[in-house]
C-alpha cells in the first residue's frame, strides 16, 4: 500500500496512517529523547537525510530543561517547557521535508499531572486548529498494579482519543534507569518483571481498542542505557505471542498490537531486526545519541583547549573568538548526534522511507 503525507507534525488519522505504513513495510521509527533545539534539530535534520519519518520525544525533565532550569515552579517548568518545544517542532518540522510524531516519553504515577496538563493544551490547540498540539502521550504505570494502570490508561485515553491523541501504555518494566524513573538494580535475565505476559497484553487490548488508538510497551528485557554484554537477555518472542494470542481471542487481522521497543540504546542488532518482524514500529534512543553528542563536544575542546582558557593566546596573542563561539561545539555535537542516528535509522530499516510529499 502507498501512503503519502504532508511534511511537519502528524497527528490522529495521519500518525496512524504512519505507523501502519512502518508495520507493514516492515520498519520502525526511531525515538529520539530531545531537550533542547539543539537535538531536536539534529533529529530532524537526520530524518531529512535519511529520508525518513521520526518520533521526537521529551521526558518530563528533558521539558523542564527545555523552559530553564532557573524556573522555580518545576510543574509548571516541565508543562510549558514541553508546550514550547512541541511548538518549536510545529513551526520547523515541515521545512526538513519529513513527517514528525510529537510525544512525550515515561510519566509516571506522579506524573499523571503532567500528562494531564499537556492534553489540556492540546484540547486548546484543537479548538483552533482541528489538531492536537502532540501526537501522543506515555503512561508509564508499569510499577503500578496492572488493575490501576489498565484503569488509569482507560480514563485518560477516554480524554484523549475525542481529539485525535494517542496514548503509550507499558506492561512489565523496562529494565535501568532513565531521567530518575527506574533502577539499575532490578537488570538481569533473572527478573520476571522484565518479562510482559500475552494475557496482560490481551487484557490491555480488550480495555481499551474499543476507546481510541494505544500503542504498547511490552517488556521483553529491556533496559535503559548500556550494560555489559551478558546483563541483558531480550527475548522478543514474547511480543510475537502477545500478538498471537490477541489475534486469535479478538480474530483480528495479523499483528494488531502496535509494539513499542523501550531500552533500544546497545541493544544487539539482530534482536532488534527480531522483534520488527512481530509489529514493533517504534524504538526509543536516549543514551547512545547523548553520548554521541557529548563525546563530540569533548574532542572539540580537546582540540582548542586553549580557546577555552584564554581569549587571546597568552604566547602569540592569537584572537580565540571564532573557536569559543558556542556554535561552533554546539553544531559538533548536533553533527555527532546525526551521525549517530544514521546508524539508528539504517537498523530499524526506515531510511527513504518517508511518507512525506
């Protein structure tokens, strides 16, 4: 089937029509935490190299960096500072020439207030525009008892779904920490939480298809970050009988869970090219573009350290200027981070892919 779409941020019927596109061809999305223009633009500028779509997302935190780090009101820091970055995306993301998702990654119980908060902002920006201001929204309760997250992600999806907002829902942990959620502690093959099991995964779809669109994290050993080889076992054949089992209940069509794959950071390669075969159309990449982005702002000021001691050489009197100019290891870092996702867009199998015309 061919697909096209106009560039910027897709949203309701379009960000669906992306995601089927990605499950039937056989491709996912990369995932990209941003927290600021500097990697929101990386992001996009690697998707428009790739020729391929892209899921931009922020963290609570990565949102409260966005508006400043000063604010007094964290809240209200972590609300407006994702409004303005979602804005942002909104006001660039059809320049680059790609189809852009809009969301918002891990909120935990805690942060059902914010989750809350952005679909207000999101119901203005429909009563103007006829679109949501984001794609969609993580609910991540998975520490929760599943009868109070299924019932959490019912009451808020029936928020959502009138206005076009899809939500993520995760069953069983994934693994580490990330952005204060989580633990390094409770990695290992041993751990059954890191394990969903299909019947959860039915329940979810039995609750809440009939409400709206839901896309789901099913854990099947992730883990955040990058551990040593041997820490992690991911077994992806949990998420084909999570499919298998749904399908038959429910007699639905192949696949009918829309897999999102958490911890994709240092996961093996052919793993990933697994679970894409079992309907995965998204996976998240915090750590590795963070260090990406870093370890190319090191070796810039490695390599004019001088430049970041002293305004004109002490020795020869050489002007600095044009080498402490924050543009310049900001650019560095977005050029590293955009060659690093090149390598994420290659592995999930989306470049020239996009859908955008």
């Amino acid at each position: 089937m061919s697909h096209s779409l106009k560039p910027g941020v897709v949203t309701g019927e379009d960000y669906q029509t992306l995601l089927k596109a990605a499950k039937e061809g056989g491709y996912a999305l990369p995932a990209v935490n941003a927290v600021g223009t500097n990697s929101v633009n990386a992001v996009m500028e690697a998707a428009a190299k790739n020729k391929s779509d892209v899921i931009v997302q922020f963290s609570n935190s990565g949102g409260q960096f966005f508006a400043g780090k000063s604010l007094s009101n964290e809240f209200e820091a972590k609300v407006l500072g994702s409004v303005s970055a979602a804005q942002h995306v909104h006001l660039l993301a059809e320049k680059y020439g790609i189809c852009v998702v809009l969301h918002t990654d891990h909120a935990n119980k805690g942060l059902i207030p914010w989750v809350e908060a952005l679909v207000g902002h999101s119901e203005k920006h429909f009563e103007k525009t006829g679109s949501p201001l984001f794609s969609s929204h993580m609910l991540d309760l998975s520490a929760e008892d599943i009868d109070f997250n299924l019932s959490e992600c019912e009451r808020l999806l029936k928020r959502m779904a009138p206005i076009g907002l899809s939500l993520e829902i995760e069953l069983g942990v994934t693994g580490g920490e990330e952005d204060g959620v989580g633990s390094d502690d409770d990695i290992g093959a041993d751990n059954p939480l890191l394990y969903t099991q299909p019947e959860d995964c039915l329940r979810a779809y039995q609750l809440l298809s009939p409400i709206g669109h839901f896309s789901l994290a099913a854990s099947f050993g992730n883990v955040h970050g990058v551990y040593k080889p041997g820490n992690v076992k991911l077994r992806p054949e949990i998420l084909k009988n999570s499919q298998d089992l749904v399908q038959k209940t429910c007699t639905t069509d192949e696949k009918p869970l829309d897999l999102v794959f958490h911890g994709g950071s240092g996961s093996d390669k052919a793993k990933i090219a697994e679970a894409l075969t079992y309907g995965v159309f998204k996976m998240n990449i915090d750590t590795d573009t963070q260090f990406a982005y870093s370890k190319a702002i090191g070796s810039y000021v490695e390599e004019n350290h001088k430049a970041f001691k002293h305004q004109i050489d002490p020795e020869n009197g050489t002007p600095y200027k044009k080498q402490y100019d924050p543009r310049k290891y900001l650019r560095a870092g977005e050029e590293s981070m955009v060659e690093r996702l090149d390598e994420a867009f290659t592995d999930l199998g989306s470049v020239g892919k996009t859908l955008a015309s």
